[in-house]
C-alpha cells in the first residue's frame, strides 16, 4: 500500500481505538468518553463494533493485488461513512431518533452523545479512504490530489450546507391544518402574497417576488457597472487619485449592517440634513421618498458596489495587452478594440459581478429592514414568517424555495451567457503588450459614474465618523466621547488592567472567530473553484450550485437551519465558536469560490500541463503554478471572507451564545435600542480595524507578478487591491 | 470581562473542526438567560441577579420572536433555563405548546392581578413582569410645523388632515402592532375595526416591521405620529427627543411583559432562583434605572415617575387567552393581510 493509504488507516484505527469517541457535555460527570473500541467491546456502546468491518477489511486485503486493495479501501470508506452517519442519526441524546425505528426494535433507555475527536477522526479517515481508495482505481487520471479534494468539498458541503438547508426547505410541505402535505405544499407555493400582479391593474401591491426580482436585477446590473467604471479608471487610465479611490471603494464593505441606512435617513430622510436644505432653499416638499425601492438600491449600490470592484479589477488586469495591441496593429480604433476584444474578455468578470451583487441584492436583510418602508422583499417576508408573530416556518419554507429558485435562474442565466467560449489571457509567453488606453468617450463615462459616486461616498462616511463623536446624532451635535468610553472604556485597578468597556467581549471574540474563519474560507473557497474550472467530473454543474446554495438563502434561515441541524447528535456545537465558524465559512465560500473562478478562468490551462509535464504533482502545480497567478482573487476571498465574518448579522443572531457573542449583535441591540451614538461609536472602531486588516492581507498575500505594462508611460506596476 | 489569553483557548482547539470545545473548567453553580428587553436593562438584572445569589448568568439578548423561534429550533435538546422579558403573546404560545415549563412561584401572592392572570391562563407555565399601555407618540415639532392638532383619540387618527404622518407597525412582524389589532378588535367589534382600519390606511405611511420603530421615527421626526407601546415614547423622550406620549381617550390594550422557564433546561433551580429573585420588588425596581419604564408586576415595587401610570390610562378588558391562542392570531393576520396589508 501507498504511505498515504496506511496513513488514513492508521488515523481511522487510532479515532476508534485511542481517542474518545464521544463528546461528553458540560454536565456531565465523566470528563472524557471511552474510545469506541472499550466502549464497544465492554457494553456501553455495543452499536459502535460494526465499524471493526470497514477499519479491517483494508487489512485483510493486504496481499491482494493493486486494483483490490484499492477497491478494499473504496467499500471501507463508504460503509465506514454510511454506517456512522447513519446510527448518528438513528441513536440520540433520547433513544431512537424515528418512530419507526422504536416500533421495530423496542423503546430503550440508552443514549449517545454527540460525535467527540475519535469520531471525528474516523469519519474523515473513511473519507480519505474512500478518495485513496478512487484514485488508485484511476479515477480522475489517479490523481490523489484532486480525489481527496473533492470528497472533502463535497463531504463538508452536504453537511454543512445541504443537510441544514434542506430541513428548512422540507418544511414548506408542513400539513396545515387538515389538508395534506402535498396541497399544504401547493397552497404555500402559490399564494397571491409571493406572485399576485396585481399592482399593474389595480391599486394593490404586487407579489413580494416581482418585488425581488426587480430589486436584485436593479442592484446587480448597478453595482457591477459602478466596479467596472471603478476597475477601468483604476487599471485603464491615468486618473491621478487611484489610491484614494479604491480606498474609497473599498469603505462600504468594512461597514457593519445598518450604519449606510442611518446614514441615509439622516441625510435623506423627512428630516434629513440634504432634504431641510432643499425644503429651505428651493422649497421643495419634504417627503418619505427615500424609504422603499429607492433607498435599498442605494444603500444596496453601496454596500456592493465594492464586491463587484474587487472581482472586476482581477479580471480586468488579466487581460492579455497583446490582444488590444493586434487590434490597434490592425488599425481597429480605441472605439472598436474595447468593443470587439476588450469588452468579450471582460464577460466572465461581468457575470460573476452581477451574479453576485444580484443574488447580495436577494438576501440582504438589514437594509430592506431600516430603509424598505412598505417595499416588501423575500429576505424580510421570511424572517418574519420565523420570528414575527405570524411564527409560520412552512412559509418560511415555501418563500425561501421561491428565492431559491430566483437564484437557480439566475445562474442558468449566467452560464447561458458566458457560453463555452475561451477567456483564457494568461499564457505561458510572456506579454509584453501595453494596455490599451480607454477610449475617451468610455473613459469621460467611467469619470462621470465614478466620481460623484466616490463624493457621495467619502461625505457619507464623514457623517458617519461624526456620529461616533456628538452627543446624540441628529438632535445635539456637541462633542462628546461618551460612546467610546462605554464601549471601550479601560481602567487601572489594584489587580492591574481592567477591560471595563461593554464591547470588549464581543470585539475580542469577533475578531478571534474572523480571523479563523477567513483564512479556511478562502482555502476551501479556492480549492472548489480549482475544482471547478479545472477538473472535469460527473455531477459538476450540480455540485457547482450546491457551493452557491448557502450564499443564497438569507441570513436568518441559515441560522435557524444550523440550530435545527447541530444542536442534537451526531454533531452538537449550538452555542459553542465552532458553530459560528463553520457557518461563516459555508456562508462566505460562495465568493472565494465566484472571484477563484473569475481569475481562474483566464489562465491557460497550458501552464497547468506544463508543469505537470515537468514532473510536478497537481498539488504541486497549484502551489507554484496556479496559486501565485491567482493572489488577487486570494486578497477578494481573504478580505471578503474576514470582513463578512466580521460584519454579517442574520446569520449569527441565533448563532450566538453568552460567551461567543459577536460585535454586529452588540451593534443590532444598540441600534434597536435607539443608542445610535454607541452602535455607530463601535462601527466606527470596527472599520478603522478591518481596514488595517486589509492592509495586513493585501501585504502578506503580496501582488500578482505578470509582465504587463500599465497604459500610461508610467513605468511601475500598478499595486493590485 | 475575560482576559485575551483565555480566549486563545478557542484558537487550539479548532484543529479538530467539528468537535465541540470542552470546558474543563469546575463549574460553579450557572443560569443562562435568554432575554428579551433592550441590553442595557438585560444586563443589569443578570448583574443583580449574580451579586444577588451568587450564580453566574450567561446572558442572550434576542427579541422575544427569535427567542421564541430559537426555543422552537432547540426543543429536543434546550441550552437555555430562563426567558425573561419581551411581550406576553410569545410566552403564551409557547406555554401552548409545551416548550416552557410549569412553576408556582411562592412570590405570586404580591403581584398586580393582571400578572397573575397571565400566569393562570397558561397554567403556572408563565407569569407577568411588566406591563405596558399602547398610546401615541407625537413629534411636538412635526405637528406645530404643520398646524396640526394634538390627537387624544383612536377616531383622530382618521381624521384626512394627517394624512402621511402616522406609523405603525405591520402585526404580521410585530407583536406591538398585533396587541394594537387585537386591542381594536375587542375595542369595536371585528369587523368594525378592520372597517377603521381601512381608513387609518389613508393616513398610515409606513407599516414598519419592529413595533417600536415608529417611536423612533417619531422621535427623529419622520412621522408625525406613532402608536406604539407608551415606554417606548417615554424613553425617546428621556433621550431628548420632542416627542409626547398619550394614551388614546377610548381605552387601549396593552401588553404583559412576560418570563418562563425552559422545559428541559440545563439548571432548572438556579432557573426557579431566578424566577422567583426576579418578581421581588427590588429586581423590578432595575428597569427604572436603566430607563426603561414600563410599569413592574410587583405590587411593592416602586413604579417609575416617568412611567405612564396605568391607573390614569383607559384600560380595556384585555383577553391574552382569547387572543394570544394560536387560532385567533391566524385568523385576524390573514385577514388583515387580505383587507389591510395589500392595499396599495
């Protein structure tokens, strides 16, 4: 056998023999469970001796030849997992976990707990056992690399992603009432609240799905041509505050939730500073115009905007200048090159931006919520059906099918669009073409959106910092730093420092759990998209929506999902930081894998062959080949995922617990409360130390080195963000 | 507050992805608390309740719709004792379907009788901890810019001359504004409350989704006018906002701010410690302090000089079972959904 292969065997012996199998709780007397091996053999767990087949039949195949002992460790591996996960389930915390089970073996008082370190370290060595055992076999050319890396993407995806998702959307099919699951099912589906359109002939609103989807549509053909008009001026001219305005674009996505819509209110609001201007000065009307459609596409512009920027400008700087360059040898003008080369290039930038600014647009919560007024979206619709006093989670259910299936077109759509065509620019020759400059039409175009768009930006956050520092924003402007001193206050006292602030807490646990998260998100969000554009397996177009699933739903379901998913056996971690970092994780993915796909798709796959030619492994050829080729979709993934974990609020509020309590639901509390001044004193300290962070990540992931010219004479290398 | 290197623990043991984080520590006696008032009054009863007893609190501050949703989700294996805190109807209908867990406290006996018919009505499986009126709360400002009388009556609120200035939130995401459905519905008759209803869409601006966001707006002067609970305005006002509260000349409803314990929950004494520590006069005297005023179950319990005094307010007859009961609530939502809600 391969050293590999007796690795995974040895890890999965030591799981059951060695280590606790059980994760024993707090209450409980016994501080460690016994491994599954005693556990079994002396009565307490006798359930748990079948493992002994799968964890002995690779050994007794041993002498066999090749292609047995592969198919040994492919039969271990899947009755190993399929065993476990089965009696898992089977056997709780209270017996039997189905009826029919107790109806058939009788009830019992025995129980199990949760999977403990030996249960997990046998699970995973079933699975990469299963995967050993596949590549010896010849599947994906052999390749262990890539075997083991798709059971554990799709291994942790089913459980992580689908199993919780899935029980929520079962309960669409909830019998109400008397009537079965099937017309239960179909009344939900159907209800004139989610499609009625009426609204076009009467004077009634329309369903809350026209809603949405005009809503997503606005938002992503917006914000991904603001962050073109961004990455075009940033890469394509010679615009003399780059920096700034990157800065600048980058703001709103280090913005906890609800700061843009206070701000927006008090600027725009009936009261608001600009709406008095205009009432005094031109005596226009003061009106409520802001709340509904208007205000969340603005709010949702800027708060995506940046997203969209940061996938394009990896898109944008990876277009081969030497294709623009042949144009021009050709006598194309400015005009006719960005038409007919450079805008072709730029679609899988296009329509990762836009699926991801429409599919934000559809699950975003927090500004539907403060600025949405009576514009009802999905994502609200179904937090109410959980938490408003309707309390309906068949609803829930049946509305967040109704989303899921916007999102489902949305994709189909996307991948309609992009075709099968090539989009590869980054070759193995080197490019010594120079960009072409925009043409001056576009360029005037590009400054027109950007700027005023930048403006408005930068006034905004002014006000916001502002707001950290006055007594109480909008009423009593005078200088204050109260709100600091409640939040992080710092005493001197006899045992030394005292953290007597109130956020202390929660800012040190949020930033432990997003400093965990992002960098697995990112790995794990890299890793699927290798997957995905460079690997050809059966099931990939489903495996590929599978990873965008959790992206979709919003927030709330998610977090109710995970209660119901992960408070009981097999794998019970509510209320622990675990919870909240595998959640984040699964959450966050989407984009890793959206700006690893976008990037990845422009480099020749030649490169790849290359060095596998040369004698390289695949892990080898990620490491030195893709990986370096690929830093600026690492920065997006990395900077998005640490600031999502740090900013996202739907998903945590039923995640967190006393002890891992997180800064936005500090700041949700406060905002609830109407203590602005503190929630916005907190947000205030948060953005100065995400954007620190960025800084941190964008310096030590350091910058892509392709040999390209900027367009302007310029001689140095534009920094990538 | 926890040290920096306590919390490197976490750090460690996440190498092992999907195993739960022990905690060797010894375990001295503990309470975790759901809680569902603002933060500020949250944590200063699991403070009093700590230097009380002794016992540590492990405080979640949800409102009480996610709270109820997370006893719900967490049913077969609860991780919380006590739910304190948030409005009655949630607590009722948990006590319905058995999530909550049934306790005579000895301390019944000095309680407001409201707070103890709301324990009676879900069988000792809940009890009253507050209360507080629904009424109005006004922008002095909006209202004298725009030559507008002060309202004193529900029949004002229809009037045309304040049209776009009134908000209230929708009962389907409110409890607020549910307990005002209900609150009309017993003040007039069903169908002529959805008949005043209709009208008071005309003037209505907003449905908000919380039911103290139109406290707010009124505060900021984004409505004229809010109904809303009575200490939601009170606090608005206490933060230096212009605003007036008063309670509606017909009568009003109101709520009962409610607690329960978690059935099946990890420390069910240190949960009844809690319960009982909680209804003294000295724990319901907590609220005042930390600003909110809404008026405390206790009958000794000093009531807050800024709170709107039940004894000067028109209370109705309010029935919680009636209208807390899981029929009733699905029956009026639809409806309103139907007549009110999709109205343009």
């Amino acid at each position: 056998m391969r050293r590999s292969q007796w690795f995974w065997l040895a890890a999965g012996w030591i799981g059951f023999a060695l280590l606790p199998w059980y994760d024993t709780p707090l209450s409980d007397d016994r501080t460690w469970s016994l491994p599954a091996l005693f556990a079994g053999l002396f009565g307490s767990a006798p359930w748990l001796l079948p493992l002994l087949v799968p964890l002995l039949l690779p050994i007794v195949y041993l002498t066999k030849d090749v292609q047995s002992r592969a198919s040994a460790l492919v039969a271990a591996g899947i009755i190993g997992i399929a065993y476990m996960v089965l009696q898992g389930f089977a056997f709780g915390l209270n017996g039997w976990s189905w009826a029919f089970l107790q109806s058939v073996f009788g009830p019992t008082d025995r129980f199990q707990n949760g999977f403990g370190y030996g249960a997990n370290v046998t699970l995973f060595s079933f699975l990469f056992m299963l995967t050993e055992g596949l590549a010896a076999r010849g599947w994906m050319k052999g390749d262990r690399f890539v075997t083991g890396s798709i059971g554990l993407v799709i291994g942790t995806i089913l459980f992580f992603v689908f199993l919780p998702v899935s029980t929520i959307l079962t309960n669409a099919a909830i019998p109400d009432g008397e009537q079965s699951a099937v017309v239960s099912f179909f009344y939900r589906m159907t209800d004139a609240d989610i499609w009625s359109l009426s609204c076009a002939f009467e004077n009634r609103r329309c369903g809350v799905f026209w809603n949405s989807l005009r809503l997503g549509i606005l938002t992503g053909a917006i914000t991904t041509l603001l962050g073109l008009a961004f990455a075009l001026i940033a890469t394509r001219t010679n615009f003399p505050f780059k920096r700034g305005l990157r800065l600048l674009t980058v703001l709103p996505i280090i913005t906890p939730p609800f700061v843009i819509s206070l701000a927006i209110i008090l600027l725009f609001g009936r009261n608001g500073t600009v709406t008095t201007f205009f009432a005094d000065a031109f005596d226009i009307g003061r009106s409520r115009w802001i709340y509904g459609l208007p205000g969340i596409l603005m709010t949702q512009a800027l708060a995506f905007t940046p997203i969209a920027f940061l996938v394009l400008i990896g898109v944008v700087q990876g277009i081969a200048p030497s294709m623009e360059e042949a144009s021009h040898t050709l006598r194309a003008n400015r005009w006719q090159t960005f038409r007919y080369v450079t805008w072709p290039l730029l679609r899988p930038g296009l329509a990762n931006a836009f699926l991801i600014g429409f599919i934000e647009s559809l699950a975003d919560f927090g500004n539907p919520l403060v600025l949405g007024g009576n514009y009802d979206v999905l994502s609200t619709k179904i937090f109410f059906a959980v938490v408003g006093s309707q309390n309906d989670p068949g609803r829930a259910g049946a509305l967040a099918i109704v989303l899921l299936m916007l999102c489902v077109g949305a994709f189909y759509v996307q991948r309609r669009w992009l075709g099968k065509k090539s989009y590869q620019t980054l070759t193995g020759k080197g490019d010594s073409g120079r960009p072409s400059e925009l043409p001056r039409g576009l360029k005037y175009v590009c400054y027109a959106t950007a700027i005023p768009w930048a403006v408005f930006t930068l006034i905004l956050y002014t006000m916001i910092m502002f707001g950290g520092f006055v007594k109480n924003w909008g009423r009593d402007n005078s200088f204050s730093l109260d709100h600091f001193a409640a939040n992080f206050g710092l005493e001197w006292t006899e045992f030394g420092l005292l953290w007597s602030g109130r956020a202390w807490d929660s800012l040190f646990t949020t930033l432990e759990i997003a400093a965990i998260s992002a960098p697995l998100t990112a790995g794990m969000g890299l890793l699927t998209a290798y997957l995905l554009v460079r690997q050809r397996f059966a099931g990939q177009a489903s495996f590929e929506f599978i990873t965008m699933l959790s992206f979709a739903i919003p927030g709330t379901v998610i977090g109710v999902s995970y209660i119901l998913a992960f408070n009981t056996p097999p794998l019970e971690i509510t209320g622990t930081g675990i919870i909240l970092i595998l959640c984040f994780i699964y959450r966050n993915m989407p984009v890793s894998i959206r700006a690893g796909v976008a990037a990845m798709s422009q480099i020749d796959k030649s490169l790849d062959e290359c060095a596998m030619t040369l004698g390289a492994t695949s892990a080898q050829t990620v490491r030195r080949v893709v990986l370096p080729l690929l830093r600026p979709a690492i920065v997006a993934a990395l900077v998005y995922s640490f600031v999502r974990a740090i900013t996202s609020v739907s998903a945590v509020i039923f995640l967190v617990s006393a002890r891992y309590d997180l800064a936005t639901s500090y700041i949700v509390g406060r905002v609830e409360n109407g203590e602005y001044g503190l929630a916005i004193a907190y947000s205030a300290t948060l953005i100065v130390i995400m954007a620190a962070a960025i800084t941190l990540i964008q310096f030590a992931v350091g910058e892509r080195k392709v040999s390209r010219r900027t367009s302007s004479d310029a001689v140095k290398q534009e920094v990538p963000a | 507050m926890k040290t920096i290197s306590g919390r490197l623990r976490l750090l460690a043991s996440t190498a092992a992805l999907a195993v739960t984080l022990s905690n060797g520590a010894a375990m001295a006696e503990s309470l975790v608390l759901y809680c569902s008032v603002g933060e500020e009054w949250c944590s200063a009863m699991a403070n009093g309740f700590s230097r009380a007893t002794g016992i540590d609190v492990a405080m979640t501050r949800k409102s009480s719709g996610e709270t109820y949703a997370q006893l719900k989700a967490e049913a077969s294996n609860p991780k919380g004792d006590v739910w304190w805190g948030g409005t009655g109807d949630p607590h009722l209908q948990a006590a319905e379907e058995g999530l909550t867990e049934e306790y005579t406290s000895p301390m019944l006996e000095k309680l407001q009788p409201w707070a103890v018919s709301q324990a009676t009505s879900s069988g000792n499986r809940t009890v009253g901890i507050y209360a507080g009126a629904l009424g109005f709360t006004y922008n002095t400002e909006v209202l004298e810019d725009k030559n507008l009388p002060v309202p004193s009556c529900w029949a004002d609120l229809i009037k045309p001359e304040y049209k776009g200035e009134i908000q209230i939130a929708n009962p389907n995401s409110s409890g607020t504004a549910y307990t005002a459905l209900a609150s009309l519905v017993q003040l007039l008759g069903e169908d002529a409350a959805f008949d005043y209803q209709k009208q008071l869409h005309n003037n209505i601006n907003q449905y908000t989704k919380s039911g103290s966001a139109p406290a707010k707006a009124a505060a900021r002067g984004e409505t004229g006018i809010g109904i809303n609970f009575m200490h939601d305005g009170v606090q608005q006002r206490v933060g230096g906002f212009p605003v007036k509260v008063i309670a509606p000349c017909e009568g009003t409803g109101y709520e009962i701010g409610s607690m329960s314990i978690v059935k099946g929950g990890p420390n069910p004494d240190a949960a009844r410690k809690w319960y009982d520590w909680a209804l003294t006069a000295e724990a319901q005297e907590i609220g005042a302090s930390v600003k909110s005023f809404q008026v405390p179950s206790n009958v000794g319990a000093k009531v807050p000089p800024e709170a709107p005094s039940l004894d000067t307010v028109k209370l109705i007859d309010y029935d919680f079972k009636e209208y807390g009961s899981s029929a009733t609530r699905q029956r009026l939502l639809s409806r309103w959904d139907d007549e009110i809600g999709s109205l343009n």
